[in-house]
C-alpha cells in the first residue's frame, strides 16, 4: 500500500465515523410507559423480549429519526391462572421523540388463550352429552378437542357429524387416531390450529366446551352471533361470564370431587345487534 493512498484511506475511514456519529447525535428516542396486566408478566417489544416486573413497565427505544412515524408490535404474555396463558397483542404508531403509554391491561376481542391439556372424565362426558340432547340433526363443535373423547361420544349419542380443533399437533394426532378406531372418520373432522383463528360455527348445532373461563367470554361473542337459533353450548366446569347457564348440574368426578355441567341455548335475543 503506498503511503498516499494508506493516508487517503484513513482520512475517508475517519470521515465516515464522524458522518455516523453526527447521525446518531441527531436522532431521538422515545420512551414508552406501558401497563402489563399482571405483575409477572412477559413483555416483547419488536420481537424483543424486555425484563422487568411490575404491571408498569418503562422502555426507550433506540435513536429514531426525528419527525418519523414509526410503528411498534407490543405483546403482553402472562399466565391468569395454572392452566391458561394469555397473549395481548397491540400495534403501536407514534412520531419518533414523543412519549406514548400503551394500556395492556384491558381486555381484548384480539386476544389469544392457550390452555392445558387436561381430558373430561368419562362420567362427566356422558352427563354433557345427554344435557345437549343430541339428535341426528345435531353437528357438533369441540375447541380444544384433546383426544377426541366428547365429540366421539357425540357422534356416537347420534350427531350427524362433529368438528374438533386442537392447537397441539399431538392432541390432533391423537385425535385423529381414536376417531379412525371408533370407526367413524366419514363424520369427524378433525382440524389443526387455534379455535379463536377465524370459527366457522355456522352450520354447528352443539358446541361442546372444557377451556376456561378466559376462552369462553373470547368465544362467546362468535357463538351469540354465529350459531343458529336452538343451538347448545355445554361447558364442563367454566362459566360464560354474564351470560347465565339455562341448566347446571353438579357431579362428581372419579375422584369424588364435584364438578358443574352448564347448558345455554342461543336465542332470538342474541341475535340483536
Ligand atoms: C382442558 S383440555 C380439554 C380437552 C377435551 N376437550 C376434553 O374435555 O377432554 C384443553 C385442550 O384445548 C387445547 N387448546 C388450548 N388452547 C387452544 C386454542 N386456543 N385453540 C384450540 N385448542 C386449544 C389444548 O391443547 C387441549 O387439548
């Protein structure tokens, strides 16, 4: 390298530095308060997991051009009870150096439930099929279908068909397993994915329920819409919020602990807008 251009080299090396600099100086960040809904709670900005605790929650974010509108993807990741973990997403526009509070502690139509696998037991699937008095017009809807047993137990009671859904690819395997060793695979679909992505509950008759109380208020606006006037919905153990149960009856499990079966029946009034 000859020395004229070793120098030139450096000069241009040094140039870009101090052009990089006077950018970053010249940027501004923003700071975002934000209320997460439980004090354990997961917070992801951008894709990037942010640590702390508390339900307030401070992040700046890095240098932002000034005046830029900028739009953040905000997600709030906490666990309500042992058995359901929810998941609050919002996206967020601001101009870059403005201070923006984000409230992620309301609930949300968006948001989304995941609950444990943990099947009804056999006495009490029988106490749900009878209490949805199936007929042969019946199909039936099982979100969170585990191992296919009440829908079985549906079609086998007389529904004409049955669709179940399980966001565990295991649970859909083994689903689709039993349902093929009853015999009845003609009659039972059985789909893979999250059964607050887009239901189709149109041609359901019967939806049957055991997914918690968070699942059941994120659905119920679809059931109220969706399904047809006489339809059946049966939850074993959780409620439907302000929505009161036509019928509940109390039974035991094989354990002797008790456990409520409640039955609604959609209405004219549900369908008022
Ligand atoms: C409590 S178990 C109930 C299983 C079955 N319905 C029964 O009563 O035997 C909940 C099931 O729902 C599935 N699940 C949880 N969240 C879901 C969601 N958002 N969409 C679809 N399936 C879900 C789980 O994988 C699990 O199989």
């Amino acid at each position: 390298m000859t020395l004229a251009f070793a120098l030139l080299l450096f000069v241009s090396t040094s140039l870009s530095g101090v052009q990089t600099q006077s950018v970053a100086a010249a940027g501004v960040t923003t700071v975002m308060a934000i209320t997460l809904p439980a004090y354990d709670g997961e917070l992801e900005i951008d894709g990037t997991p942010i640590s702390g605790s508390g339900v307030s929650r401070r992040y700046e974010t890095p240098s932002l051009t000034p005046n830029r509108s900028y739009q953040y993807k905000v997600i709030a990741k906490w666990a309500p009870n042992t058995y359901t973990k929810m998941t609050r997403t919002k996206v967020v526009s601001f101009r870059a150096g403005e201070r923006v509070t984000i409230d992620m502690s309301a609930d949300d139509p968006t948001d989304r439930v995941t609950v444990i696998y943990v099947p009804t037991p056999e006495n009490i699937v029988a106490k749900m099929i009878e209490m949805a008095a199936i007929t042969p017009h019946d199909v039936t809807y099982e979100p969170g279908v585990g191992d296919a047993r009440i829908t079985i137990a549906a079609v086998k009671a007389g529904a004409r068909g049955g669709v179940g859904i399980d966001l565990d690819p295991e649970r859909v395997e083994e689903s689709r397993a039993n349902v093929k060793a009853a015999g009845l695979s003609d009659k039972i679909d059985i789909r893979l994915g999250d059964a607050l992505e887009q239901p189709d509950l149109g041609k359901m008759t019967v939806v049957l329920l055991y997914m918690g109380d968070h699942f059941n208020m994120l659905i119920r606006p679809y059931l109220w819409k969706q399904l047809p006037i006489g339809a059946r919905v049966v939850s074993h153990r959780f409620l439907m919020g302000d929505w009161k149960p036509d019928q509940t009856v109390s039974i035991n499990d094989d354990y002797g602990l008790p456990y409520d079966v409640h039955l609604w029946t959609i209405k004219e009034e549900h369908k008022k807008p």
